[in-house]
C-alpha cells in the first residue's frame, strides 16, 4: 500500500465532492489513485494528475480509468 502524498492529501481534503467519494471507497481503491498520481514522473504530470483525480472523484469515479493499475501489489 502507498502512503498517500501530503499534496494530495491536501487536495483531496480542500475539495468537499471529491473528499466524500474518498471517504467511501475501499482502501484498495484509494491505494490505486496514489499509485496513479505519483507514478508520474515529472511534477507537472504529477500536478495534472492531481487535478483530474479530484474531478474524476468529484463526479463519483472510484478508481482510475483506463489505467492498469498499481503494479506495486
């Protein structure tokens, strides 16, 4: 399991729609959108990341799409 970033984690707690759906997806999930978000290799993919995380979240999406998936499991 990832640990999740302090500026996502900052993001995600600043945006009240996407911290709801946070709240209410699995632990699995969770761990998928951190992989997601610092797998980026640059910090300005890593900030674009971000930004669609927390509208996907917004809009009720609970886990990242068409993404492999984290391959740290």
């Amino acid at each position: 399991m990832h640990t999740l970033p302090a500026d996502f984690n900052k993001a995600i707690h600043s945006t009240p729609s996407a911290r709801a759906v946070w709240k209410d997806i699995t632990p699995l999930a969770r761990n998928e959108w951190i992989c997601w978000v610092i797998s980026g290799k640059k910090a300005e993919t890593r900030n674009i990341r971000i930004k669609k995380a927390l509208s996907k979240l917004s809009s009720g999406m609970r886990r990242p799409c068409c993404w492999a998936g984290c391959g740290h499991r």
